[in-house]
C-alpha cells in the first residue's frame, strides 16, 4: 500500500516539484494551501508524513505545527519542513513545535527521498512498538491469572496422596485395552441377558482449539502446566469407577463411559466445557476465543461381538473432525451407532 504524504504549500512550483518527485516514488500525495483542509485531511487520510512550508505567506507555520501535534490523529505523524529562506527559519522553534527534521534549498532529490523513508520508517517502528506493548499489557493480566490458576493446582496437588498426585493421564494403548474390556463385558452382558438396558457405551473425544497455534506460540513448561491443569478438571468431573480419561495426542483427550447414553455424554461434555471455561486459561493465538476451549465428538454405542471396539473410537473421530469444522467454541457432535 502506498504511503500517504500531504504537503501544505502556497508556492505553486515547489509544491509541483515535490509532487511529480513523491509521485515518482511511489508515495500518493496531496496538496494543499488550507490550514484548515489539512486538518480534515489528517484526521479524514490518516497520512503517513506532512510537509510544511516553512515560509509560507502571512502563516506561522510553528502554530501550525501545534496544532497538528494536538489532534489525536496528528500526534504521531511526522512533520518536515520544508525551508527556502535560512534567515527566517529557526530549527530550534520547529523542534519545539513538534516538527520531526527539515529540508533546505537548494533541494536535493536525493536527501529529500531519503529524509522522508527515514521518519516514514521511524512512524512505522514507533506504531509497531506500541501495538506490541498494548498486546503485552493485555496479555499480562492473562498470565497473572494463569500463574494464579498454576499455583492453586499446586497446592491442591500437595494436598493429595501420591497417587493422586500424577497427572499423566493414560496413554492410547492402555485406553484402547480398557475400551476392549468393556466392550466384551458390554457385549457378553447383552448376549447372556438379551437386555440393551444399561450396555451403552459413549466415548467423549474432546481436543484443544488451535492448540498447534498455542504450542507454537508458548513455552513447553506453559504449555505443560495447561495440560497438567486440563488433565486434572478433566479426572476430577469423570468420578465413577468404570469411567476412563486418556491422551491419545498432545491437546486431545478421550473419555470412556460405559453405561452411559448420548445423553449423559453430553451432559459430562458441557460439565468439563464449564469447568475449562471458568479457568480462563489464555489463548490470543486463536480463531475461536480468546481462551483456551474445546471441540468435542461423542460416539454412543451397544457394544456387540459382530463390531470391534475400535469403531467407536472411528466414530467420535469423525465427530470431533465436524466439530471442529464448524469454527466455534465448545461445539459437541453426536454420532450413534
């Protein structure tokens, strides 16, 4: 995008010159000789650098300076003088009035171009640096409350025995052997009573939104800690015997219950949605919230020896992968089978 100048001017062959010269180089310029429209054209443009005549007839332009340094939109714009008479000049007055540098007669192309990329340049740093100390300061009360959210884990952690204590949650192949269990005892059960009552099996498989934007935007020992934190809401809703959590990979976790229907998964589901929500742990890397939130698929099931356990697992995946395509926070897809 081309970089907008304005030039305020009374003189029609200097304006002409730095015109056709700014034009040249690609900026996008306007002209005029109004103190008045130039400040409609700063707060209406947005421009990236003024140009002042110096010696402009029955004007002070210092004045002018001012009140271009007093808008809102004019304070951070960089203003160059230019100057055609030494004598009535005053580099120390056009510093105080806010202007950036100056450039006198006799006019070189080349220092003109190169004064204006560097204060052009310098605005451009200047904006940048802002908008990342404005992000730093949002982020800071975000960290706070998850260092807050960090401790008080801590602390519950010490409270508990040493078993109690480990949050590594199951891997994929103690998971999948637990899952073949249940679906045999599923099974046998249904074959040896021919009741369907009470043989459902649902299995919840939730993952992290953007969770690839968060580990690639934050430290291992943060993100670590999230999980750690994650893992310990998530054991602490699942609270029957049966009933299994596991990580089957980084940021997606799946929840065993047998004997549940779709109905009670999807209770168990916004139950663990409520309790993520309520952590606010951040998360400014992503399209969806600026915290961290869940996508969740249940598959519901009655277990059969006709059927391997693994399509339920199959089957969550599927869910999960629509609900992850709707781009929203805590969406949970039903599938049955």
């Amino acid at each position: 995008m081309k970089k907008k100048i304005i030039i305020l001017d009374d003189i029609e062959e200097q304006s002409q010159f730095f015109l056709q010269l700014l034009q040249e180089a690609n900026y996008k310029v306007t002209i005029t000789n109004q103190e008045s429209q130039l400040l409609d054209l700063i707060s209406n443009d947005f421009p990236d650098l003024i140009l002042l005549n110096a010696n402009f007839k029955d004007k002070d332009t210092y004045l002018v300076c001012r009140k271009i340094k007093v808008l809102e939109m004019g304070e951070d714009i960089p203003v160059i003088f230019i100057n055609k008479n030494q004598d009535s000049f005053s580099p120390e007055m056009m510093f105080n009035a806010g202007g950036s540098d100056y450039i006198n007669y006799p006019f070189s192309t080349t220092e003109i171009l190169h004064r204006i990329y560097l204060q052009i340049k310098l605005k451009t740093i200047t904006e940048d640096l802002k908008e990342k100390t404005n992000q730093l300061h949002k982020l800071i009360p975000h960290y706070q409350k998850l260092k807050f959210a960090l401790e008080k884990a801590k602390l519950e952690l010490a409270n508990r025995d040493k078993k109690n204590q480990i949050s590594i949650l199951p891997s994929r192949e103690v998971f999948e052997k637990t899952l073949q269990q249940e679906w045999l005892r599923g099974a046998r059960q249904r074959s040896s009573f021919g009741d369907l009552s009470g043989t459902n099996i649902s299995l919840i498989m939730t993952q992290i939104n953007d969770f690839t934007a968060y580990q690639n935007n934050h430290e291992s020992e943060l993100i670590d800690s999230c999980l750690s934190i994650i893992s310990n809401v998530l054991q602490s809703t699942i609270k029957r015997p049966g009933d299994l959590v596991g990580s089957f990979i980084k940021g997606q976790f799946v929840i065993l219950l047998p004997n549940t229907d779709q109905d009670g998964a999807r209770t168990v589901a916004q139950i663990i949605n409520s309790k993520l929500e309520k952590l606010q742990i951040p998360h400014h890397y992503s399209d969806f919230s600026e915290y961290l939130t869940f996508s969740s698929g249940i598959a519901t099931g009655i277990p059969t020896q006709a059927l391997p356990p693994s399509v339920l697992i199959e089957v969550s995946e599927n869910a999960l992968n629509t609900a992850l395509s709707e781009r929203q926070t805590n969406v949970i897809v039903i599938d049955n089978f």
